[in-house]
C-alpha cells in the first residue's frame, strides 16, 4: 500500500446488473446512504495521472498442491451492453466538463451494488470483459477498473484485499491506500483473525504494500481483549516508533479492570525495548493516555484507582503530563495536590504546570482564587509560573505581579522572561509598560 496515489471516484463507473434481491427497497435505501458516504469521501481524491489497465488476477497458486488442477469448465463471458457503456461514457463526459448529468448519482449508485454483489469469480470475469471492450477508450477502462475495485472494497474488504496483493497494477492504476487501509480497518471489525492472517502473509510476501497504519490497526483491534498479544505485534510488526501502538493498548481500556490488566502488560513490555529513548517514549506516551482517562472519570475514582495500582514516581510523573483539558471544571486543585503528595518536588512540575496552564485559560479568576490561598512550596512555584505565562498575553500587569512573587532562581528568571515577551506591545503606553517591568527585574529589554 506504498503508492502515494489519490483518484477521483466520479470520473469511474461500473455497468449495473439489475434484479437481483439487493434491490429490495428497504436494502436498497440503506445501501444507498452507506455509499452516499463513500462517494462524498472518494469524490475528495484527486485524479491520477493516466497508467496502464491492469490485467484482471488470477489468485495465488496454492503452495501446499503439488497435484494438477483438473480442467474446468469455462464460464460464459460478461457482455457490457449498450446500458452499460453509456454509463461508463456518462461518468467520464461528466467529469470533463464539470457538469453533472441528471440521474447520474442514481445510476452510479446501482452500479456499485451490483458489483458488490458480484461473486469472485464474477468479478474477474467482469474485469476481463472491461479490459477487452474496444468501444471504451483506455481511460474509460482505466476508471471503470477502479470503480470496481472501490466496489469490491465497500462491500467485501476480504475479498478486495486479497486481490489487491495479488498485483502491482491496482497501486499503479491509481487505487489510493488510504481506501486499502480504511477496508482493512473495517476487516478487523468484522474478522480478526481473518484480517491478521492476511497481515501477516502480505508482510511476509509483499511488505511493500503494507502502511504502518495497517500493523497499527491490528494492534488497537487485538488490545480490546488481550492487550499482551498486541502489545507483543509491536515487536512482530517492527512498529517504530512503538510509542505509536502502546498508546492505543491503553486507550481502548475503557474500564478500571481492563486498565489494571493494560498497564500489567504494559509494564512487562517496556523492559522489551532495546533502545532506551524508545522505551522512556513509548511509556510515557502510553500513561499519558491513561492520565487522560482517569481525569474524565472525576478526581475521586481516579485517584482512587491510581493509588490502588501502585504507581512508581515514573507513572505518576507521566501521568500528568497531558491531563489538563481532561480535567473536570473545578477538579483542579484536587489534582494538583494529589500529584503534590505523589511526586518529590523536583518532578512535580510537570503535571501541575499542564493543570494550571488549561485551568488558567479556563477560568482565570477561579485559578488566582487558588493561588492566593495555596501554601508556599514547589507546587505553588510551578502553578504560579504557568499562571503567568499564561495570562501574560491578556493580562501582563496581573501576570507581572505573579511572576514577581517567585523566589530569585532559574524559575523566576524564566518566567520574567516569559512574561517581557508575551506584553502587549501595540501602543507606545504598552511598550513603556514593558520596558518599565524589565528595567525593574533586570531584563534585556
């Protein structure tokens, strides 16, 4: 799935075969608004430069047969009538001069269901029949191809899938992966199993046509029941940088059962990793993601949960370091206190900063409230800091006056800093404003 190609699905079409039970009003209608989202989302594509038209697959030989295959009888061909052509001819007319066609939509849409429909060994003998028409023009050929293989993808990703490893052609033609990866997607909703079979048989045979969006899909579908084993594909897949995955392992966790046992495999996991950046990143990124979920569930189950499980200085310095727009309105001076007794004061800057910063944008006032009364230490010092850096754009008087009440160090210096540049300096009284502050604390203006 290594081709960067887009397509435009409007300029494709595909010959309808009418009468059978999927035209059944109530089918129907429902098919019709599932394709009416396809469509929408194809029709964003861009065109593709012209390639040649890809003979239709035969399928893999199978390996395992070392005995001839009996000879079989010929199925009849598919003849494109006069119906059909014009459609295919529609379609293109219709895109060359940017005008639509009246009935058109409902004509493609048919088209697409019919095809559907389509056994395997239909489909092939439909393609043939595409390939070998003289009155289509190549680039007509080309399109209808395409539709087909859209079709083909909508209705039975399996099927689609398999052919389109079965050749090169697809990706040359124009099939863009990010419709692959969405049918792939939509396999592991439907078969697990099936989808990590035919994973891992392209990765062994064909690698190339494998995005990493592919292996990552595996991994998520896999954790919602047993967060070891996709936690274990990372390494099979070679998925790099692992952080990508085992922030999905924890985030399809949507119970406290089902964290405790997502962070246990976690856990055994990480010593895994070789490099030592990777493992650090893929950690932290992972228990971020876990902060994230225990912030929605309110300071008091989440705490609550936290403390039960154990967590070393490491997971709870992790955990807060992207919690603060997850945090519950009002909820933020529980947390910052709660990381306050949890972490030394060295580390617990981190969270308590990311609380303060979305606290402050939140509700300014509530958070000065705060920080009037809190008691003085380096959770006070570091709630300060991001209180003033980040009102400074808005407020600079009130954010100077803050960062003012910081004791001399690297922190106070930082956040003047800070502070100086963020000052409004739109108005000649705004930049006297600024210089003034800095004249005073020993700013380079």
């Amino acid at each position: 799935m290594k081709s960067p190609v887009q397509t435009a699905v409007t300029t494709m079409a595909v010959a309808a075969i009418i009468g059978t039970a999927w035209y059944q009003s109530r089918v129907l209608a429902t098919e019709r608004s599932r394709l009416s989202s396809l469509r929408q989302q194809v029709e964003a594509a861009t065109s593709t430069p012209s390639a040649a038209v890809p003979a239709p697959a035969t399928g893999r030989p199978d390996k395992s047969s070392q005995s001839p295959t009996p000879p079989k009888k010929t199925a009849p061909a598919i003849v494109l009538n006069e119906e059909r052509l014009q459609l295919i001819r529609d379609l293109a007319s219709s895109m060359e001069v940017q005008k639509g066609i009246a009935g058109l939509r409902t004509r493609s849409d048919d088209a697409m269901l019919a095809i559907g429909a389509m056994s395997n060994a239909e489909f092939r003998r439909y393609l043939k029949a595409v390939l070998a028409c003289s009155e289509l023009t190549e680039a007509e050929r080309k399109d209808h191809c395409k539709f087909a293989f859209f079709a083909l993808l909508d209705r039975r990703p399996a099927d689609a899938l398999t052919l389109y490893t079965e050749s090169d052609d697809w990706a040359r033609l124009g099939v863009p992966p990010v419709f692959v990866s969405r049918a792939f997607q939509r396999w592991t909703t439907e078969d697990l199993p099936g989808a990590l079979a035919w994973l891992r048989e392209t990765i062994a045979e064909r690698p190339e046509m494998i995005e990493e969006t592919d292996k990552g899909q595996v991994v998520y579908a896999v954790a919602k029941t047993d967060p070891v084993q996709a936690l274990s594909m990372i390494t099979e897949f070679g998925i790099n940088p692992p952080s990508n995955s085992t922030q999905s392992v924890i985030g399809v966790a949507d119970t406290p059962e089902k964290r405790l046992k997502a962070l246990e495999a976690l856990r055994a996991y990480l010593p895994t990793i070789q490099d030592k950046g990777d493992r650090n990143q893929a950690g932290d990124y992972a228990v971020a993601v876990l902060g994230r979920q225990l912030a929605k569930d309110g300071v008091e189950a989440g705490t609550q949960w936290a403390d039960s499980v154990g967590l070393t200085a490491s997971e709870a310095w992790s955990l807060g370091s992207d919690i603060g727009d997850a945090v519950r309105p009002g909820e933020e001076a529980q947390w910052i206190a709660w990381f306050d007794s949890k972490l030394e004061d060295k580390y617990c800057g981190r969270p308590i900063r990311h609380i303060m910063g979305y606290w402050a944008k939140r509700d300014h006032k509530a958070a000065a409230t705060w920080l009037n009364d809190a008691p003085a230490g380096a959770a006070k010092n570091a709630a300060v800091a991001r209180f003033a850096e980040t009102v400074s754009e808005v407020e600079p008087e009130s954010a100077a006056q803050w960062a003012e009440t910081l004791p001399p160090g690297t922190l106070r210096t930082k956040t003047l800093t800070e502070v100086y540049c963020n000052w409004p300096k739109e108005s000649e009284a705004s930049k006297a404003a600024a210089r003034a502050f800095a004249e005073k604390n020993g700013l380079d203006p």
